[in-house]
C-alpha cells in the first residue's frame, strides 16, 4: 500500500535558522510528491511538487524539497526561517494504484513553530 | 481570481440533521474531490468525481453522498450526520484525475452534535 509518513508531529526553530520538515513515502512506481501548507483557518496552499528532473524542487516562499529515491524521502527544506513560516505543512503522495483515482495520500501533517 | 469555494465555512448542527456543504470552482476542471482532515490523520479522500455525472468513491465514503451534475459544483451532502462525521472538510479540483496540482477550497469546519 502506497504511504506517507511525516516522524515529526511539531519542529521548533528560531527565526533565521534553517529549517528541514521531514517526510517519507512508500509508492510503487514513479512518485510524483508534493507538500502544502495551510496556515490558521485557512485551505491548503500549494508550495511545490516532483514529478521528474532535478532533485531539488524550488516552490513559494521560499521553500525548497530535496527528491531522495535511495532513501526514498521528500524533505522540505528553507534557509532561513521567518516567524510568518509558522503553519502546519502537509507531505502528500499521488496515489495512481490500480486505476486512476487522482487521489492525494497526505501525511499526518507537522506543526511548524519559528520563534522570534 | 482562479479558485475553490466552500459554504458554509462553518457549521454546528444536530445528529440526524440533512445537510450539504457546497463546492464550487471556476477553473473549468474536470476533476474534483472531497477530503476530510482529522488530527494526527491527515487528510483522507471521500468521494471524487473525474467528470459530470462521474463520480466514485474515496477512502472513507461511508456516511457521505455526492453528485456532479454541473462542472463547477460538487457537492456534499451528509444525509444523516452523526458525531463521528465531526471534522474539517475539503474540496479539491484539478484540470483532470492526471494533472499534478490539486487546488483546495478554504474548508468548512463541522460539528455534529
């Protein structure tokens, strides 16, 4: 069965710091990845994808994730963190299976936290 | 502005309550689909529709129905809620069930009493 895990239920972090959001997957075939962010009270917001290419996907704001097929992970990553990153962030898989559904297999989500 | 409606945003109602929570996008996409996202679960799809008239079920369709009758809207209607449907609720569209980027409505938070 095709899944997402994401180890970290919270990340703390100062602002300025870098930051690293976990996430692994088990998929047959080509994973095609993804990673939303939804702030408070809001809807999901994409910020980047994988399909194919180069590993290392650049999104909004600044946000980054780096593809690993050996180690089969999908880690969003940023520079420097700023108090406004703060949100909940969402690692999701496309889930193509048996047929063609076009459903999204999410991660349990991780809370990140910036502080001043 | 391209984007994915829901209404209401928020709702507090009674076990055995019909109701239906609307989506609606202006995309022109074939594809749409309704999550609901509990805490430590994610989000876990409900139903989706790959086109008018087209619809199947998702992971955790019990409880739910939808229906596609137009482009734009999809949808859904809990016909008798129960507190185990307490959740958050969202709707997704896509240009199609193979476009990468699914785009998602701001949620309608429900409490079933």
């Amino acid at each position: 069965a095709q899944s997402v895990a994401q180890p970290e239920d919270q990340v703390n972090v100062a602002e300025g710091n870098p930051l690293t959001v976990k996430c692994t997957y088990s998929v047959s075939g080509n994973p095609y990845l993804f990673w939303y962010v939804q702030y408070p009270n809001r809807g999901l917001q994409f910020l980047l994808k994988y399909i194919t290419g180069d590993n290392l996907v650049k999104g909004s704001y600044g946000f980054e994730a780096e593809f690993n097929k050996s180690q089969t992970s999908f880690h969003l990553k940023k520079p420097s963190a700023l108090v406004s990153d703060s949100a909940l962030y969402f690692c999701a898989v496309r889930d193509w299976g048996s047929s063609n559904t076009g459903k999204l297999i999410f991660g349990q989500g991780t809370t990140l936290q910036v502080k001043p | 502005e391209a984007q994915v409606t829901q209404n209401p945003r928020y709702l507090i109602t009674v076990t055995g309550k019909k109701l239906t929570v609307t989506c609606s996008q202006n995309m022109n996409h074939e594809y749409m689909s309704w999550y609901r996202q509990d805490p430590g679960l994610g989000l876990r799809q409900i139903y989706y529709s790959m086109n008018v008239e087209v619809t199947d079920k998702g992971d955790v369709p019990e409880g739910y129905k939808v229906s596609r009758k137009e482009k734009r809207n999809f949808p859904l209607i809990l016909e008798s809620p129960s507190p185990n449907q307490t959740s958050l609720y969202f709707c997704a569209s896509s240009l199609d069930a193979y476009e990468e980027t699914q785009y998602f409505g701001p949620g309608t938070r429900l409490l079933v009493l």
